[in-house]
C-alpha cells in the first residue's frame, strides 16, 4: 500500500493538482456557486406549491383560491430557474476573465451579449403561449460553452493596442473601460451572430433548443446512469485520500448536468409522470456524501464505537462531530488523518460506491422517490433526504446508508485503533531503552 501511494504522489498527484487549478474548470465552479442561493431559493419555492402531503392542495386552493396561492413560488421560479442559463452565461465570464487579470465585469456583459446573439431569446409558442426557455436550464450547457469561447476572445482581444481607444487623463475609471472594450466587444458578438446567421440559413432558427436536443439531454442521460454514478463517487474521494479537494474538481461536471435534471423531475413531479432522473447532486449530498465525502460521519460513530482507548483518535472525532453533521470533513481528513493514511484507503473509497448502489436501486424500484429539491449541502444527513426528495422515505433511506457506513467503517477503526496503540507502546519501549 505505501509503494502505492508512493507511485501516486509521483507520476498522479501532479497531475490531478493541475486539472484541478485548471482555470476553466474553476471558472465554472465558480460561477455555479454565485448562483447556488438562487437555485435552493427556486427549489424551495417549487417545494411549496408541490408539498406531498394528502390534502395539502386542495386546502391551500380552499383557502387561497385555485392557481392564486402558487403564483409566489411560480415568480420566485421566473427569477431563478427560469433565467439560470442567463446567469451562468454572465458569472461564468465574469471568472474566467478576472482570472486573467482582465476587465472580468465587461467579459461578463458580452457573455451575455454573445449568448443572446446566438439564440438564447428566441421564443418558442406552445399552445399560445410564448416561452423563452433558451435562459433557462434548456440553455445552459450552451451558455456555459458561448461563456468561455466568448471570454477567451474578448480577453485576447482586449491585449491587443490596437484595438484599444486610449481616453485622456481626468476621464472617469468607468467610462475609460468602457472605451477600451469598445471594439473587442463588437468584434466577439459579431462573431456570434455571423455564427447564428449561418445556422439560420441553412433552416435552424432555435440553435439553442437543437442544441438541447442533440447534446445536453443525452449526455444528462449517460449521466444518469449508475456506472457514471459509480464513477463520480470514485474519482470524489480517490481524488480526496491524496489530498485534492475531489469535489470540487468534479462540480463542473455535477452542476452541468444538475440543475437541468432536477427542473425535468420538477415538471415530471408536477405532472404526476415518472421522475426521469435519479442521479444528481442532491442524490450525492443527500444519500452518499454522509458528513462530507467518503461518508465521514459513519467513520466518527465508528470510532466512538470501537476506538474508544485511542486518545488521539477520539479527541479528533469529538471535534470533527460538529462539522461532519453539517457536511464539513476536513478535520478528520486532515486531523486523524485520512488523506494518504494505508488503513482507511478501502473503505473511504468503497463506502461511497456501495452507498450510491442502495440508493439507486432504491429509488429505480420505487421505494424512495428521486431528488427534486436543491437543499444546501450543508443540510444535516436524514433531514437532507427527506428535504431533498420530500419524503420520509427519503429520510429513512440516508438513515439506513449511514448506518451501512458505520458498519464498513466499523472494522477499519479497530484496526487503526490496534495499531496505533502497538505503534505507540514500541515507541515508549525503545525510550526507555
């Protein structure tokens, strides 16, 4: 084991480290995060006119009046889930270009411009009623796309003097940037639209909605899939024993394909169809990563349990208890530690996978309904499964995976515990020697 994890610092680690700071990769992190309150906001709202409780609606409509009571949370999903595509186009921008040290707040603006010209307002009529869902989750892949090519060009251009308009001393910071972005800005929407333009003449007027067709919907259902699932659990905490921050690396990847799969169950929720996407990010948050990744809380009961006599150990779970409850698992990443520890390597790469597999299967037989309500990744375990899902069954399902955690843990603590104390009572022999 150690002349493994020796092979891995050497010729794997490096490169993990670099895709991880890769500064695309971030940028989209990042730009997902800004919207996160956003979208717990419209999840939540979405929780309110759907509660599946008996009688819930027809008490409400009782009281309020049918269709009246849900116009709150129907406008608070027109300003988030509606125009997320809108949003990510501008915040992914916006840090791509500050990490180059450019004008981030003028990349942000011919994003936006640029995604815009390429489609993202086309209106599309379903039984007379007009929708411009290119801005919603319809269009985020491709707004996720235009924000980077987009950003890469106006940054490129905006190096070049020549295309600088210089104002003279005493003219405001604000107007002097402007002008500066002048040409670099038409030039990079210019391009779009010529790009849109070629599209329509050869007879696509919704570029967006094709997209959608024929990249994003499939590829969120490859993602679907339990062997991605499995994937995704794998590479989170394979990434974490070496000490990279696995989550982070993989929640591009995770919000590309989340937000659009959890408004689809939302509109499946509410038309009483089959939920069609079980995994998601609040299928990991909720049923998998269970005190943070690789299910750390179930390794702090074990240690209560079985690893009592080592006082290292315990003072560490007593003080990495609190955050693991709300989903915070450096300290005993760190602390006892896990990253780069031979002991713990199996069961914090296995739990996971074995967590993903009973949740999957519970919710593709029926037992469990799928995600549909963001919660904030901070939720305590349990209660994030039954927000998430909006069940007690939800709730019961992350209880029994906890439980499962702790049991695979449970063996791997004892050993450590043996282990350390062996190591210990060696050391304290050969001072006295």
């Amino acid at each position: 084991m150690n002349g493994f994890i020796a092979f891995m610092e050497k010729h794997f680690i490096p490169y993990a480290a670099k895709i991880g700071a890769q500064r695309h990769l971030v940028a989209v992190r990042d730009g997902f995060i800004a919207t996160m309150p956003l979208m717990i906001l419209g999840s939540f709202a979405v929780l309110i006119n759907n509660l599946p409780i008996p009688g819930y609606i027809p008490m409400m409509n009782n009281i309020f009046g049918e269709g009246k009571w849900q116009a709150f949370g129907g406008n608070i999903w027109a300003g988030t889930f509606a125009i997320l595509g809108l949003f990510i186009a501008f915040t992914v921008a916006y840090n791509l270009a500050k990490s180059y040290d450019k004008d981030a707040l003028s990349s942000g603006v011919v994003s936006v411009a640029s995604f815009f010209a390429i489609g993202a307002g086309f209106v599309t009529v379903t039984d007379g009623v007009g929708s411009v869902a290119g801005l919603g989750s319809a269009g985020l892949f491709l707004a996720l796309i235009i924000s980077l090519i987009s950003t890469e060009i106006f940054t490129r251009l905006s190096g070049n003097s020549k295309l600088i308009i210089k104002m003279p001393e005493g003219v405001p910071p604000a107007v002097a940037r402007s002008f500066a972005a002048l040409f670099p800005s038409m030039i990079t929407v210019s391009i779009f639209a010529l790009i849109t333009a070629f599209f329509q003449a050869a007879g696509i007027s919704d570029l967006v909605g094709e997209f959608y067709k024929l990249v994003q919907e499939p590829f969120m259902g490859l993602a679907n899939s339990l062997p991605v699932a499995l994937l995704l659990a794998f590479i989170s905490s394979f990434l974490w024993f070496f000490g990279l921050h696995g989550a982070n690396i993989i929640d591009p990847f995770m919000q590309t394909i989340n937000v659009p799969a959890i408004e689809a169950n939302v509109k499946a929720l509410e038309a009483g169809d089959k939920i069609p996407y079980i995994v998601n990010k609040p299928f990991f948050d909720s049923f998998v990563n269970l005190g943070g990744t690789g299910a750390t809380l179930g390794l702090i009961i074990a240690i209560f349990l079985v690893a009592r006599k080592h006082k290292a150990y315990m003072t560490v779970s007593k003080l990495s208890a609190a955050p693991g409850v709300f989903m915070i698992n450096e300290p005993m990443m760190f602390g006892l530690p896990i990253v780069l520890n031979p002991i713990f390597f199996i069961p914090y790469i296995l739990t996971p996978m074995i967590l993903v597999t009973i949740a999957y299967f519970a919710t593709v037989i029926g037992l469990v309904p799928a995600a549909t309500v963001i919660t904030p990744w901070t939720t305590p375990p349990i209660i994030g499964g039954a927000l998430a899902t909006q069940s007690l069954a939800g709730g019961i399902l992350a209880a029994v995976n906890l439980v499962v955690a702790v049991i695979i843990y449970l063996p791997f603590a004892k050993m450590a515990q043996v282990q350390e104390l062996k190591r210990e009572k060696a050391a304290e022999a050969a001072e006295t020697k």
